[in-house]
C-alpha cells in the first residue's frame, strides 16, 4: 500500500494495492499489523456507512469527546467526495489547521483521521456511500461538532451556504472559537 504523511502530522492518505485480472480486482480495506506498522495507531472497533443521494451534501464536522473519542478510516465504497480533517487538539503547533483531500471508489484511497480532530466530507457524485471504521463506539452524550462553513477554518469547499445540502444538526453547530478545549495535544497525534 501506498502511505502519504500530509501537513497535519498523524493525518495519512493510504492507498491499498489492487490485484487486478480479467474479472476485476482484489484489495485488503484493512490489515492490523500492516496498518499499524504505516502509523496507523488505532484499534478499530465499529463500521459504519453513509449513503448521500444528492451531489454536495456535507457531513460534518463531527467529532465525539473523551472518553469516546475517535479516530477514523475513511474510504468512498461509490463516488467521491471531498474529505476535511481539522485539528481541534488545544496546544496543537496545527491547531485550527484542516487538512482536505479527494477521496474516491475509482482511486480507492482512504484518509486516516486520528483522534482529537473533527472530521466531515462534502459528496462530489450524487450516490456517494463513504465507509468508515471507528475507534470508539458512537456516544450521544459524546457528540459534537464545528459549523462546516466556519470562516475561521479556511476550507474550501466544493459548495458554498447556497448549494451544499447541510442536516438541520450540522446547520447549528459551534464555531471552533466557541468550543473550550476539549483535547489536548501531547506531543504526538493522541488526543
């Protein structure tokens, strides 16, 4: 597989190898042992699926606080999608900082998302079903969230207000400078 370090420290892009033949392809999603030894220092333990039927829906940016705090795989099982992480960890050299990138079923590349960053995508394909594995059980009273369109951010995303199709949930989400600090940066990518 390929492993790619971006400009936030502990944010990787990894893209598993295909064995095509006539009848298509076969890739591992995910190998403990090789995933780890890519700096994927996280134990998974909950799948979860999202289909979005509209192009430009945006989900996000969600996070889930201590003690249920989660990092994140995140791969495009059809379509494709625009994919933020910003870091949230107070202390952070990155604080406030997001890392974006293109996901898709065709390139079959995936972002790690470590814990202590909140995490959304905007579809760029009506259809889109993104897949992601967690490291944390959801948490209701754990839940949380940055205003996706927060200007503070700076993330440029394929739709503006107008056109992205946004949850009632996520219209009404903070601002990053009114959240306290809900992680703290040690060092290194734990929250």
């Amino acid at each position: 597989m390929q492993v790619e370090t971006t400009p936030i420290a502990g944010v990787l892009l990894i893209t598993p190898r295909r064995f095509f033949d006539d009848r298509g392809y076969f890739v591992e999603l995910y190998q403990e042992e090789r995933y780890r030894a890519a700096g994927v220092d996280a134990r998974f333990m909950q799948d979860n699926r999202s289909l979005s039927r509209p192009v430009y829906t945006v989900r996000g940016l969600h996070f889930q606080r201590p003690p249920f705090a989660q990092a994140k795989l995140v791969q495009v099982l059809r379509g494709s999608i625009v994919d933020v992480a910003v870091d949230i960890r107070h202390g952070s050299p990155t604080f406030g900082r997001h890392v974006a990138v293109t996901l898709s079923a065709e390139a079959g590349n995936q972002l790690y998302v470590p814990a202590g960053f909140a995490h959304g995508f905007c579809t760029l394909e009506p259809d889109t079903e993104v897949h992601y594995k967690v490291s944390a059980p959801y948490s209701r009273e754990h839940d949380g969230g940055i205003h996706w369109a927060d200007p503070a951010l700076g993330i440029d995303w394929p739709a503006g207000p107008d056109r992205a199709v946004v949850s009632d949930k996520d219209r009404v989400l903070p601002r990053l400078a009114d959240l306290g600090p809900l992680f703290h940066y040690e060092g290194g990518t734990d929250a």
